[in-house]
C-alpha cells in the first residue's frame, strides 16, 4: 500500500467524499476522505487537505469486485492484492458512492477489452491486418478530400470568371455559388482535421506495437544470454561435481512427452531441518529438529471401499503427435495475465478451468470422508492438510493449459453413487475471471472461490491463485480455510517444460484456533531438500507442536505425533511417534503419457453424461473436438465462441451505458446456482452455493441456463 503518489488533480475526479474504512479490530471503523478518479482508483486520505499530498491507500477497481450490504450500508471491495471495507452514512450516500464505483469499474472494464482485442489484432501478422485497416480508412479519407477538392475547384473558377469578364449574375445565384464555395472549404478543412486525427490514431498504434516489439525483442535476447550464461555455469558445476565423486539433484527426462522423474532422498534421516515460513505478519522460522522414536513400518491408514457405480470409461483418443512452437505463441504475451493469453487449443487438454477444480475432489473420498470420523480437530487438521496437498499431485507433468470457462459456464460431478460426494461449479464473473465451486459429501462441505494472477515472465509463467478455500464438518462445528500456492511452469523459451509448486500454505481452524503451517520447498538445482518436498507442524491454538507433516506433494504425505517438544522459534526439537500415513498418490494409470498424461479419474472427468445443464463443460464442442483430435475444427469452433461471448459482452456494455445515462442504478450480471456475499471468517468475497442446481436437475427444468454455446 503506498503512502505517498502524484497529486490527483480536481478535472480528473469523478466522486470524492467521507466513508468510513474499517482498520482492525481495536480501531474499527475510521472516518477516510476518499476520492473517485477517472481511471477507476479508488483513494482514500485522512483530510481532504491530504489530497495530492499524502494518499493512505488506493484500489484499482479494473478486476475488482464490488459488494454492497444494504442492511449494514456497507461496500466492499475485494481485489487480488487487497479489501476495502467501506461504510456510508446513510443509504443515499451508499447509493451514490455504489453507483460511482460500478460506472468506473464499467468503463475500466470496458476499456481493458477494447485495449485486448486491439492488442489481440495488432498481434497478428506483426500489425499486418491494423496496416490494412488503416491504409484503407486514409484512401477513404483521402478520396473524399480529393473529391470536395474538385467541387472547390469547380465553384472557385466559376466566380473568378464573373469577377474578371465583368458579366452579371444574379445576386441569388451568386449568394448560392459563394455558400457552396464556403461548405466546401468548411469540408475540406474538415476532411484534412479528420485524416490528421486518424494518422495520429493510427501512428499510436504502430508505436505501441513496435514498442512492445522492440520491448520483446531485448527481453528475449537479454533472457537467452541469461540462459546461456547459466548452462555454461552449470556444466561447469557439474564437470567439478563429476570429477569429486559427488552427485547433483537433477530432473532426469525419460521421454518426449515432458515425462520426467526426480532423485529423491530418504525424506526421514535421523535429524532434518525444515525451511523457514512466513505467516501473517509475524515472521516465524520454524526448522526444527525431528526425531522419529519408532521407526517401524509405515502405518497406513484406513481406506474406504468404494461401490461399483455405473461404468465409466478408461480412456480416451491419444493426444496427436505435433510438435507445439510454444515461444511462437508466447512471445507477444510476455507481461499479461495468462487468462487474456489467447491459446490455440494446440497447448491446451480437453478439460476446462471447472473441471481441473473439480479434480482436487480426486482423494476426498478418503481424506476428508476419513476426517469426518475424526474427533481430534488436531488429528482432523493433519487429514485436511492431506486434502490439500493432494490437490496438486496431478500437476508434475500437466504442462498444458485447460479452456478457459466462458461467463455462466458450469460443470457438475456426481459421484456420490461410488465416492459418497456430489459438486458444482460456475463461472461467476467475467472481470476478474472467477469460478464458484461447491461440493459435499460424507460428512463434509468444501466450497471456494478460484480466480488467479498470472504473469509471463518469458523464462517461467507463474500462476497465483487468490482466495480461499473452505472445508467444514458439520457434526464437530471445525471450519477450515487456506489459501492455494504458487504454481510455476519452467523452460518455457529453452528445454523440456517443467512444473513446480512452491510457497507457504496456513490452513486454520476457525472454531478452535488450531493452525497448521505447510512449506512447500522450491526446487534448487543446488538444494540439498528432496525435491518436491512439503514438511510443516500442526500447532494448537496456544502455539504447541503436536504433529509433524512431512512427505511430496506428488507422492504422500505423513503425519507424526509429538511426543515431547524442547525450545522456541529456530531452535525448537521435537521427538516424535512412528510416522502414519495418511495420503499416498494413486499409480500412474496405463497409458496416460498419450491421454494428456491424466489420472483415471480426469479421463471420467469430460465423460458425456445426460441430464446435465445445457451450459455444462461437458457440452462445449469446441472442447469435445479437440479431445477427438480434431484440432483444426476445435479452433475453428473455439474462436467462434469467443466471438459470441464477445458480442454479448457489448451488448451488456451498451446496456449498462443506457442505464447509466437514465440515471438507473447497474446490476452487475449475476450467477445462476451461487449468491455472492461476504465471508464472515475471512472478510473476503465469496460466492455461496443457492441450493437450487440439484433441485432443477431432478426436475429437469434448465430455464434458468443461458445459452452460452
């Protein structure tokens, strides 16, 4: 949050006035001067005297979410990186400010597609089609000035032969001659004013593509010397390594479908040092020293047995063998989100955002059904954080990109006549891009909130997703919230493309205070860690160590009963039970390095089913020909998608611009099956699961479903 930013001047302010600004729970509410501009900032000082001096905060309100309570006369703002919590002092002073923010956010929205479908086409063929574009509006432009050109000529000739042969002319005709003269000059003037504006327009557009070029162009060639550099360092380690006998953690690469195992070392030597993690504000290092007392074989945990079902499929058409020109794709999207990145389905698998969500429910059946029947919180965490490790065990060799959702997209998944669980998903909002996901089963809720930050750094694309996720179980009251981690795709310019998963993961227990902390380690070509490890401590709401989870985030994870605890902080040892596992990954399932390398539950995933939504991913036919292999039909039919999601986008645009020009108030466009509100356990926005999507599908009434595909 920045303290201090250039001065806002009055012409560039849209609302200003007093809110209060929730700051924490000793302070409360305090009473803000907050300003509106017509970028869509939202700012805020203690004075009005502070304005262009000292600004307290601001919010961006382009991929911000906005939430008003009308019995509270509260606003919320929820962005990526922050939230506001605001309140009116009456409800008409709410209604304008909600009715401010929602126009700026409109027209920040609304500028941010114009400037992406404009990047999109100077984008292609490197400006080629915006060249044509252009050159055809100036040889309009230049046709009509030629030809006013004439008309001027004509009539200039005509009164120059009056004035100098002396003959007469009706004063009529002669008052009709010199207005003409004058509209044609006034259009001449006109016609050069307008083909100036154009040039201009256009010229922009150029130097903003050949800026960006030249941008590209530096950063790649900065980026490859870096890469070169670091090979050349490498094989340099290495040679040295070789020759004194040591070894060095490497990725070994088995085939050409980006199939790759790691070295892994013995995860429980007799003393191990976890990596330091960082919670809220305070920063903890917490690399204590662990001591297995028995070390007798694994205890595995109990399974349940799941029932037959009905019979699904085990596979599906093998992913074509065409090579990918990733950098090709990449190389004018360097600095972008990866969700305004368009993709060819080329580098995509054939499931959406929704069902690769979906597939985190791929152990709950075992996980979360086991932690239900848990009645230890303490215990019950380890089996939560399982869960949530377990969520990224699918994603060492998923290097591909699944389709992106478009707006009120859904996908159900009803397992509960083998797995004991059913869920839900919709894509809930268009900016930012956001999907609302619910599921129940044996015993337990989990429902979240996925949207994400991506950037394309050139060497790596990161994804950060944002928001929570949330596990509660009824019968105990326990509610469990944690945030995702950062997931990095590697070699994106040079090499076989990697994956790794990295950051620190706090999952709390809302009920009983109890916390488990979670270091999921970066790879380090250097690093002495197992690679893919996660260790971390599970710790009552008084701070003590009670259990010890360790294990990778592709393979399984164990948990350890402390039995004695000794120190603080860094220096803390404790002495532990035999380790019992609680999450061990499922075999890799025959031939799935063809079939996207998926599990066998993500092939039962797009598997046709009748009586779905119409708007469910199961539907979307440009996903279902790219499963096929008919990758050329699938772009085809995916462009002709967006462009439909896109027309209606401007229609809802125009909409709202009538609206607003009554006066009236805008209704942002709201989901089908969830109801956005706000989380009381984490402040944040949430959208909250309606009830009412199974109650349609039993009754078969899909009236509600919009026509998306």
């Amino acid at each position: 949050m920045s303290l201090t930013r250039p001065c806002t001047h009055s012409e560039t302010i849209e609302k200003s006035g007093w809110l209060s600004k929730w700051t924490n729970y000793i302070k409360g509410y305090r009473q803000r001067w907050f300003v509106l501009d017509k970028r869509a900032v939202l700012s805020y000082y203690r004075s009005q005297s502070e304005v262009g001096e000292a600004c307290r905060g601001s919010i961006n309100l382009h991929e911000a979410r906005v939430l008003s309570d009308k019995v509270t006369s509260n606003i919320v703002i929820a962005h990526s990186t922050q939230t506001f919590h605001l309140k009116a002092q009456n409800d008409l002073d709410r209604e304008a400010w909600l009715k401010a923010l929602e126009y700026a956010r409109h027209r920040a929205n609304k500028e941010a597609d114009s400037d992406n479908d404009e990047d999109e086409t100077l984008g292609a063929s490197r400006g080629a089609i915006t060249l044509e574009g252009a050159k055809k509006a100036l040889e309009m432009k230049m046709q009509q000035l030629h030809t006013t050109q004439s008309i001027l000529a004509k009539l200039g000739k005509e009164l120059e032969h009056v004035i100098t042969s002396g003959e007469t002319m009706e004063r009529k005709v002669l008052g009709e001659r010199i207005h003409m003269f004058t509209v044609a000059s006034a259009t001449v003037v006109q016609a050069a004013d307008e083909i100036a504006s154009l040039s201009e327009k256009e010229i922009k557009k150029l130097e903003k593509a050949l800026s960006s070029e030249n941008s590209q162009r530096i950063q790649l060639q900065d980026q490859l010397e870096t890469l070169a550099k670091q090979h050349s360092s490498l094989e340099r380690a290495a040679a040295r390594e070789g020759a004194s006998g040591g070894t060095i953690p490497s990725y070994s690469y088995t085939s050409d479908e980006e199939e790759f195992h790691d070295a892994y070392e013995d995860i429980y030597n007799e003393r191990e040092t976890a990596s330091s993690v960082h919670s809220g504000e305070d920063e903890e290092l917490f690399s204590a020293e662990i001591v297995v007392a028995d070390r007798d074989a694994l205890m595995v945990s109990p399974r349940v047995e799941m029932k037959s079902g009905r019979s699904r499929r085990v596979s599906i058409p093998d992913r074509p063998d065409h090579p990918l020109n990733l950098w090709s794709i990449m190389k004018n999207c360097i600095g972008k989100e990866l969700s305004k990145i368009p993709m060819p389905v080329n580098f995509s698998e054939p499931l959406s955002v929704l069902q690769r969500i979906t597939e985190d429910l791929e152990y709950a059946h075992l996980l979360l059904d086991e932690a239900a029947r848990k009645k230890d919180p303490l215990e019950q965490m380890c089996w939560v954080a399982g869960y949530a490790v377990s969520s990224y065990s699918t994603t060492g060799n998923r290097t591909t990109k699944p389709f992106n959702p478009l707006l009120g997209e859904t996908y159900e998944c009803d397992r509960s006549e083998d797995l004991g669980w059913r869920s839900v998903s919709e894509q809930v909002s268009h900016h930012p891009p956001a999907a609302a996901h619910h599921a129940e089963g044996r015993g337990w809720t989990m429902y979240q909130d996925f949207t994400m930050t991506s950037r394309f750094r050139g060497k790596y694309l990161s994804v950060i997703p944002i928001g929570h996720t949330h596990v509660t179980f009824p019968a105990s009251g326990n509610h469990y919230t944690y945030k995702k981690i950062t997931t990095t795709v590697h070699n994106i310019i040079v090499g076989k493309l990697w994956i790794d998963n990295h950051g620190d993961m706090e999952i709390t227990n809302h009920t009983t205070g109890d916390k488990c902390t979670l270091k999921f380690a970066q790879y380090s070509y250097f690093g002495r860690d197992t690679p893919r490890k996660v260790s971390g401590f599970v710790k009552d709401s008084s701070g003590n160590v009670k259990y010890v989870m360790q294990g990778t985030w592709d393979d399984h994870i164990d948990m350890m009963k402390v039995i004695k605890a000794t120190g603080k902080g860094d220096k803390t040892k404790v002495e532990t039970e035999s380790p019992i596992r609680v999450w061990t990954v499922n075999p890799p399932y025959e031939g799935n390095d063809r079939m996207h390398h998926f599990t066998r539950f993500a092939i039962e995933l797009n598997e046709e089913e009748e009586g779905v939504a119409p708007t469910d991913s199961r539907l979307r036919p440009d996903q279902r020909l790219m499963e096929k292999g008919i990758w050329d039909e699938a772009n085809e039919k995916k462009q002709e998608l967006e462009e439909k999601q896109r027309a209606k986008r401007k229609v809802r645009e125009a909409e709202v611009e009538e609206a607003i020009q009554r006066g009236e108030h805008i209704e942002e466009t709201q989901p089908i099956w969830f109801e956005k509100t706000q989380d009381e356990k984490t402040g944040s926005l949430i959208h909250v699961f309606k009830e009412e999507y199974w109650k349609a599908k039993k009754n078969h009434d899909w009236s509600k479903s919009p026509n998306i595909f």
